[in-house]
C-alpha cells in the first residue's frame, strides 16, 4: 500500500464576487511509496502549493480524496487536524516560522512541547538531529542570531524531530544562497537515506535533480513525470531543464 494517495483531486476558486471560478486542480492522481523522495514543478499558477496545502489538510479539495497508510485524511474532523499534522506531517517552508521569541532549540521543541513530551526525552531526541544537521552549536542562540542557512536546518530539525510519515516542503531552498541550499539539499538526501518520506515543491532545477521523482504540473494536472533510475544530479538537471522548456513551447503553443 503506498504511503500517500491523491485520488482525482480537484480545486476549483471563486473570484471575489463569485462570478468566475478558477480551477486549480483538474482530476489529479498519483501515489507516493514510503521512503521516496519526490520534486514537484511547474509555472506559478499550476496547482503546486494548492497541491501541497491539501495534503498538508490546511485546505479542502473540491473534489477528490487523499489518503494516508490508506486512510483518508478528508475524515478527519477539523478539530482533530492539528493533532494529525503533528503526528504525522513535517513542514519545511521557505520562510522557516521560526518564533524570534525563543531559542533555536525551543523552536525545535515545540511539536514535542505540543505533544505533552517531558523535558529529558526531548533532549534525548533532539541530541543526534542536531548532531546530524550540524546545529549543535547553535541551539541557545535566537533565530536573529543565526545565519539562513542555520534557520533552514532548525527548520529541517523542527521537521523531522517528531519522526512523521511524511515530509512537505514548500521552496525549501528559495530564500538561500547556492552554498546555504547545497547544504540543506544534502541534509534532503541524508534524510531520505534514513527512511524519511519528502515531497518537495520547488522552482529550482538543482533542488528538483536531487529528488528519486519529478512530478510536473501544468493547468492543475500531471503533465509529465521523470523517474531518476540511474540518471546522476547532472544528467536529471538536463532532463528537468528540457522538459520545462519543452512545457513552456507548449504553453507558447496553446496560447
């Protein structure tokens, strides 16, 4: 059974008055298998984050259903959605939501914190995220006192330290500069070598070729996808390049 199913999903937005309605999703389906790592990209406007934010259950499809170890996340009463996520989903999001109030390690705490975890345990299992992240030498600092790059990796800490099912990021690498988003681009790969399921909507080529998958959007569906097999970084970089530029005649085309 895959860990995520998203079953002919749909989205459709009204206008401010209600006379137009914008359709996001068109009758989208696909599966994710537990430990994959997968990219999705596509032109702004082509369904990425809406996508994105449905699975994360901070927005309701208007058709459709998405499925998680095969049940369906659309049942789950509003009430109870903040729990779910907590338990079950990661986020990694450009702009870090990092809190400036409190430290690096109590922004990290904070799912645990949530989720009624004693104080000791927390330590116990922030010790070697840390370690791995490289962050260790910056967990009492504030998140003003730190680099992007060192924010993005508390981010990625914050992500993981609850050991979800699932991993989402949103332009994990957008706000970064090339060395800060190599580096959080081999934590992506460290993470996924240690099981993690990622899902990563990105407009970055780089960030796309490290992925197993790529899923292209284009009007709210699957245009094409790219399986790596035993392509290297360089060879899915050519291939994600060529296949936006072949989406992008065809944009030209339709209009």
């Amino acid at each position: 059974m895959p860990l995520l199913e998203v079953k002919n999903l749909k989205k459709t937005y009204s206008t401010r008055f209600g006379n137009v309605k914008v359709r996001a999703l068109r009758d989208l389906s696909f599966a994710v298998e537990s430990g994959e790592y997968i990219a999705i990209m596509g032109e702004s406007g082509s369904g990425k984050t809406t996508l994105l934010n449905i699975i994360a259950t901070l927005d309701k499809p208007s058709g459709g259903d998405v499925l998680l170890d095969g049940k369906s996340t659309l049942s789950i009463p509003d009430n109870h959605l903040a729990k779910f996520r907590r338990n079950h989903l990661g986020f990694v999001f450009q702009d870090f939501n990092l809190l400036d109030t409190f430290s690096i390690k109590d922004n990290i705490f904070l799912p645990l914190v949530l989720a009624g975890k004693g104080h000791k345990e927390m330590e116990e299992m922030l010790a070697p995220i840390a370690y791995k992240l490289g962050i260790s030498d910056i967990l009492e600092k504030f998140p003003y006192e730190v680099s992007g790059g060192q924010k993005q990796r508390a981010a990625c800490a914050r992500a993981i330290i609850t050991n979800p099912r699932l991993i989402l990021a949103d332009e994990p690498t957008g706000a970064l500069d090339s060395q800060s988003a190599d580096s959080l681009l081999g934590v992506f790969r460290n993470i996924n070598e240690g099981g993690q399921t990622l899902l990563v909507v990105t407009h970055s080529l780089k960030a796309a070729s490290n992925a197993n998958r790529v899923l292209f959007l284009r009007d709210g569906e699957i245009f094409h996808q790219i399986y790596r097999g035993k392509r290297s970084n360089d060879e899915m970089f050519s291939l994600i390049s060529d296949t936006l530029t072949g989406m992008r005649g065809g944009c030209e085309k339709d209009a």
